[in-house]
C-alpha cells in the first residue's frame, strides 16, 4: 500500500512510521508510541481508540466488535490480559518433611564465632521447666532470672550472663585460648541456682595473626610452565614479552631447576 492510500494509523506500522519520522527530524520520536508518532508527523489524528490501543504490544487498532460510543470518540477500555498460562507439571520430588520449631529437648549449644565471642542457642522444651515448678512450685520460677553460666574451664572460674530466655540465642563474652562450657537456668533471688541444659566444652583460638606462617612459596615446575607459557611463551632465561618476563623462573633458584620434578615442592624446606 503506498503512503497516499494510507488513510488511517492502522493502515502503518510503527517502523514505518519511525523512519519517516526520522528523515523529519522529528525530535523526541525515539520515545515516542505509534500513535503520537501519526500525529507529530502531521497524518491526522490517532483518536482516541487507537491511541489507546497502539501502545498495548501487539495490538496496532481498534478491536473488533467496538461499539457505537467507542467509535464516537468516547475512551475505550484497555484489553484484557491474556489467562496465565498454567504452569508445566515437573517431577514430583520428595523433600522430607518440614524442619520443626521445636524437637522437644532441653538442649544448649555453644559455638565459638572468633576469640572473643561465643553464640549460644538453646531450647528449653524437655520438661525441665515443669519439674522445677513441681519440686519448687510456680513462685519460684516466676522470681527468678534466667542466665547464662559461663565456666572458664581454663581460668578455673564461673560468671553468670543475664538473659531472655524466651529469645533462644544469645552471644556471650569471652577470653581468647580458653576453654569453656555453659550452663543455662534460673537463679533464685537467695543465689541458688538451677540449672536446666548444659553445652559441650568449646574452646576459643588465640587473638592476633598467627605465628606460624612460610618463609617463602615455590611454584610447582609444570604450573610456572603452564603459567608462563600463558603470558607470552617465556621460556628459562629467554623473555618472550615484556609482560612475561614478570613471570620468568627466579635467577636465584635456576641451579635447582634440574631438581624440580612434576611432582613439585613443598612450602617448607623446599623437599619433594
């Protein structure tokens, strides 16, 4: 259809419209729908129905079976959204059931997270709590606090740590190189005090950089070859770029090149 038979926005399509609009130099056509663009271009007016639906994707005029009003210029409702398409049935795969909240224990763990700090979490769900209440009855309970009892195994000393122990977790501080083994329950306002589930011992590694470390680092043979060869193709003595004479065998360890077998060196002592 040539351009002077087109009569309406539906008789273009967007790119044609864009190119013309283009060699126009019209300014902002880039952003510009369908139907703004028929109407920068001076072709006439989009209306309102096609205005509407040209810049839903796909949709370049008005729908079939408009009525009267839409035609008249009234607005036209934007189509409907085709059905969710329904998903594709996989393969059923089993994946247990799901974790509980709770497995009925009365149970402390304590996990050391650097020098200084231990996390501890707790469930409190084995009866113990009943049992105290049996033997003490509720008032005691309800008046006394609940801690945490930090033993320093290696200090020979105990602390107590206030906590809520309705919160399951708590972190707890400590001293580095110690051992430790914690106690959560209850402390009555004389002192005593009950315990209701006791961790496993932990003990917290030293504080500062480490001591031990390697004086020095070799390569293994077959991996400064294959290192090498990656940056250029220097071979022994005999630089292939300027990039991969960075990467040359070290002058210093050259007389022990004969030595050095696939199977490499170690870090330390420079034994096979």
């Amino acid at each position: 259809m040539a351009d002077g038979e087109k009569r309406s926005v539906g008789d273009w399509t967007k790119r044609e419209l864009y190119e013309l609009a283009k060699k126009k130099a019209i300014k902002g056509r880039g952003s510009m729908g369908k139907a703004a663009l028929y109407e920068a271009l001076g072709l006439g007016s989009a209306g309102p129905v096609e205005a509407a639906v040209t810049g839903v994707p796909g949709v370049t005029s008005a729908p079939a079976g408009a009525d009267a009003a839409t035609s008249a210029g009234a607005p036209a409702a934007a189509p409907a959204p085709p059905p969710p398409s329904a998903p594709e049935a996989g393969p059923y795969v089993e994946r247990g059931a799901p974790i509980p909240d709770t497995y009925g224990e009365d149970k402390l763990m304590a996990l050391v997270r650097d020098p200084r700090w231990v996390f501890c979490y707790w469930e409190l769900e084995g009866g113990a709590c009943q049992r105290i209440i049996d033997e003490r009855g509720s008032d005691f309970l309800s008046s006394a606090a609940w801690v945490v009892r930090e033993h320093n195994l290696t200090a020979g000393s105990s602390t107590d740590a206030p906590v809520d122990a309705g919160a399951g977790n708590w972190y707890l501080k400590v001293e580095p190189e110690s051992r430790y083994r914690f106690e959560i329950g209850v402390v009555s306002p004389g002192g005593e005090f009950l315990a209701v589930a006791s961790s496993a011992e932990v003990e917290t590694p030293p504080e500062g950089v480490s001591d031990e470390v390697d004086e020095q680092w070799m390569l293994v043979r077959a991996d400064l070859d294959r290192l090498i060869e990656a940056m250029g193709g220097v071979q022994m003595g005999v630089p292939g770029s300027a990039l991969g004479k960075r990467f040359e065998f070290p002058k210093e360890l050259a007389r022990f090149s004969g030595a050095i077998s696939s199977r490499g060196i170690s870090s330390r002592g420079g034994r096979r």
